[in-house]
C-alpha cells in the first residue's frame, strides 16, 4: 500500500470519515494522478480535445487522456508507459495536490480516487466557499484544490515540480495534462 501523505490542517488522526466506499476508515491522500484533461459532468460537461489518446472523448474517467485513468472498465487502451507520453516529460502534469476534506473521493488504496481532472478548472468552487460541506460532489470537486494561496503544485512527468497559478488559463491547463496530443505547451 502506498503511505499516505496527509496536510495536519485536514484531519491530525490521519483519517476521515465517510471517505472510503467499503464501509470504514481509510487514510487519505493529498495528492492524485493527473487523469488528463477531459471531462464531462458536473459544471464542465463536454470537455475533451480533438487530438491524443481518447481524442474527442470526455469520459474523464474511464478514458482519460492523461498519464493515470480509473479504469474501472479494465481498457487496455488505458495502460501507458512513459514511452506514451509523446508531448515530453517536462511539459506533461503526472500528480498534482487535492484537499482529501474537500473531496469523498481521496485514496490511494483504490482506483475510485487516486486520480483527478484537469477537465474541472484549479481550484474550481461552487455555491459554497466552505468546500467540505460539497465534498461528496464528485462532480464538481474530482480535480486539484489546495490551501496554498493561488494556486498548487504538480509534479510532472520527468519528476520536477511546478507551482501553478489559478488564474492559468483553462485550455493550456487542459493541454499540459494529455500525454499525447501534441499540443504546444509552454510551461509557466
């Protein structure tokens, strides 16, 4: 199993509560695999881009198109190397940061929450600014928050990290998390 690295300011026991779909407790994680950059529920339905792996496809979940994908559906299209990621290492997001309170959906332990989208924009909040009273709003929250003030960080492909901004435009964003799309991306 893989430790759980955990933020002091979301729970000190190292657990919470109602986040496991097996009936108890489980520790949580401040970090998911970036799932790529499609998506189609909640506020952002229809999201998808024209080239790449799963190209024109939104399923975020089961056909992402960056370098980790739920895959409940056990696709073999779903399974990458880094010989996949055709849009450089240096230039494709692989883990970013997430908030386990304000998400249901945070474990390492299964395939149901150790990955996230770059589909739903940074730090995305609706309705509430209290975003643990809509953490199990999946829909909404299946992507990248963090308590840092203006952005989070991302470990990309070739193992160095970046701070991203929120205020990074949403289709670059999108862009740098699909392995293959050949899109051109400047790093910020």
């Amino acid at each position: 199993m893989v430790a759980a690295l955990l933020c002091p300011s979301d729970n000190r026991r190292g657990t919470l509560p109602n986040r496991s779909d097996v009936g108890d407790e489980r520790a949580i994680s401040n970090y998911k695999g970036v799932a790529g950059g499609n998506w189609n529920w909640g506020d952002h339905t229809g999201v998808s881009q024209p080239t790449g792996r799963w190209a024109n496809d939104p399923d975020g979940l089961e056909h992402g198109n960056g370098l980790f994908c739920r895959n409940a559906d056990n696709n073999e299209g779903n399974y990458v190397g880094m010989m996949e990621i055709r849009d450089g290492t240096s230039n494709t997001l692989a883990i970013g940061e997430t908030v386990g309170a304000w998400c249901t959906h945070t474990w390492w332990w299964s395939f149901d929450a150790s990955t996230a989208t770059c589909g739903i924009p940074l730090n995305y909040r609706k309705g509430s600014a209290d975003l643990e009273t809509e953490a199990s709003d999946w829909t909404r929250n299946y992507s990248f928050f963090s308590h840092h003030p203006g952005g989070a960080h991302f470990a990309l492909g070739d193992g160095s990290v970046r701070f991203l901004n929120d205020s990074i435009d949403v289709t670059m964003y999108r862009y740098m998390a699909t392995i293959s799309g050949r899109e051109v991306v400047t790093m910020p």
